[in-house]
C-alpha cells in the first residue's frame, strides 16, 4: 500500500528514536515486500493484477505446486523477474544503503528475493528467502544465473539436464543454513533492530523481531499497516517506508541529503 506525501509527512519521527540510532553499535534491519511496494514491485498479500490475479501466491510459491505444475510456477516467477529487473531501488532502500555507511555495524535481513537492496549499495545483505536471480537443477542442485528463456519451461540445467527452479525458499521448505544461522546472530547482537514492510506472519522470519527484543534491542515497526508484531514495538512509524527512512537518516546525520524523488 501507499501512503499519500502528506500523510507520511504527518507522522513525527520521535527524538528518542534519532538519539538511538545515532548511538547505536549494531543496526540490525529486517525487510519485506512493503519496502520494494513504492518500486513497482507487488507485495506478496496484495492482490495480484491481470494474467495471474485468480491465483494466490500462498499457493504457488510451495513444493507441490511446482510439483504438479512445474510450468505455471515458473511462468509465474518469469512474469515476476520481469517486473523486478523493470524495477529500481527507491528512497528506502537507498536510506538503508546511507545507514549501513554511517552506523559502527549493520546487518540487513531480507525475506525479499528482488536484489534491490544489494543494488541500493547494502553490502552484507542476509537473503532468507534466496533470490529471483538465480535458479536451481533440482536433479544435481547446480546454481546458475544464466538460462534461456525458450519454448521450454522450466529451462533444463546446463550441467546436467535436470529441470531449472527458481532459488527460492517455499512454504514447507528450510530456510538456507548458514543465512538463518547469520541473521540470528546478528539479531541477538543488535542493539537497534527495525522491522521494515513485513506483514510478520511468515516463520522464521516473524520470531527475529521478538528474539531482538528478548536479547535487549530496541525495536521499531515502519508499516503503514498493523501487524501481528507492532504491540511488541518500542516505536512504530505508520508510513511508508520510502518515505519515513530517509526522513529518519536525514535526521540522525544532517550531512546526508535524501534523494530527490
Ligand atoms: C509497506 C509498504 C510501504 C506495503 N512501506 N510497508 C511457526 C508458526 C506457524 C507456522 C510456521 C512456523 N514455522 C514454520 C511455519 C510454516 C511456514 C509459515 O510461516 N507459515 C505461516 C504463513 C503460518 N514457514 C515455512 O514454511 C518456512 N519454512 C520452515 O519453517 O521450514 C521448517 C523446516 C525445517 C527443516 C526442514 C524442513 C522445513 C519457509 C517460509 C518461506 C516463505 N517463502 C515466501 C516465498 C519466497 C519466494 C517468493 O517470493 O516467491 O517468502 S512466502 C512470502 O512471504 C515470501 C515473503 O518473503 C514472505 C513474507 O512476506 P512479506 O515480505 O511480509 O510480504 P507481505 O506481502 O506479507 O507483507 C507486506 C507488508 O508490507 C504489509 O504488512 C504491508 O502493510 C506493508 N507495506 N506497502 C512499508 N510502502
Ligand atoms: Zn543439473
């Protein structure tokens, strides 16, 4: 969802909270699709829009889906890599890349799978979800970035033959080893921990805010919806998120001007 400049511009980013993240150690930022919404790119809970709106993305992104449909699965990840290559890193993530630059230490966890944060200019991106960009042979588990797009599809591996799927994390499946393993570390390390556009339903993902507060991190929520995790939150900042984190950076470091936009 998007949220009106003005409304945005209602909501006050509280002192306290720029005094936190001017003082913080670690900076430990968890991402959703809300933060990739003001890119153009669809969250995962909104409605899709024409070819695939009869279907729920709960119900393609699982292993039996793939399994009875292998070819509307994919189809459905190449229309999606389609908008995401359109697609550009917006305000947010652009303030996420400048609080990476100014803070002692920061991690970003993201459950999305766009890229956008890395090409924002984060560098220690956790991807929990994998990524769009690569697939994966489900006979020989070969990575590749490079396929063609053809009469066939999926794609057959280059190595092996084997059939092509994107390198991504579904319902039912585990999240890669050592990226969980990266992100709850860090998340008990933080000192600050943001939960940014994430509707924090999906487990494991959802427990990292609760496991930042338990470890004694303060903890922010910038979603112009509720969720499940706002009532844990110290601060919530019911905005978007292209527009609250660049007002935030702007405000812990005055020397950094937000992009125009
Ligand atoms: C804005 C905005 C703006 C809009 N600014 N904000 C414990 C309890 C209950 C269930 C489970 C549990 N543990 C595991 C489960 C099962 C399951 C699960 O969590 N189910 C729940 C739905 C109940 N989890 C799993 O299956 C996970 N695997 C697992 O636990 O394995 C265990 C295992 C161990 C060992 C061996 C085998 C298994 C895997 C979860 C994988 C999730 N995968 C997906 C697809 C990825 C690929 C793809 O994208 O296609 O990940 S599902 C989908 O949800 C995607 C997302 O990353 C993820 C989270 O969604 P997200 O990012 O929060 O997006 P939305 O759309 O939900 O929300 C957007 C938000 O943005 C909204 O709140 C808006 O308001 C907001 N917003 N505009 C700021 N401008
Ligand atoms: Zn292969």
């Amino acid at each position: 969802m998007m949220m009106s400049e003005s409304l945005a511009d209602r909501i006050t980013i509280p002192e306290a909270l720029v005094e936190t993240l001017r003082r913080a150690e670690h900076v430990v930022v968890l991402t959703g699709a809300g933060i990739s919404a003001e890119s153009g790119v669809p969250t995962f809970r909104e409605a899709q829009t024409g070819l695939w709106a009869q279907y729920d993305p709960a119900e393609l992104a699982t292993e039996e889906a793939f399994a009875r449909d292998p070819r509307r699965v994919w189809e459905w990840y190449a229309w999606r890599r389609q908008l995401i290559n359109k697609a550009a890193p917006n305000a947010g993530h652009l303030a996420l890349a400048a609080m990476e630059a100014r803070v002692p230490r920061f991690s970003l966890i993201t459950q999305n799978i766009d890229e956008l944060h890395q090409r924002a200019g984060c560098h220690e991106t956790i991807e929990l979800h994998g990524s769009i960009g690569r697939s994966r042979c489900v006979r020989c588990d070969e990575i590749t970035r490079h396929w063609t797009e053809g009469e066939e599809a999926p794609p057959r591996c280059p190595r092996c033959g084997g059939m092509l799927r994107p390198d991504v994390v579904w319902f039912g499946e585990a999240l890669p080893f050592d990226a969980l393993a990266k992100a709850v570390a860090a998340t008990h390390d933080a000192d600050l921990f943001f939960s940014v556009g994430t509707s924090s339903v999906v487990y494991p993902a959802a427990a990292l805010p609760l496991e930042a507060i338990e470890y004694g991190a303060t903890a922010v929520e910038i979603n112009p919806e509720e969720t499940p995790a706002t009532v844990m939150m110290d601060f919530v900042l019911p905005g978007a998120a292209g527009q609250i984190l660049p007002r935030l950076v702007a405000a812990a470091w005055p020397d950094w001007t937000a992009p125009a936009g």
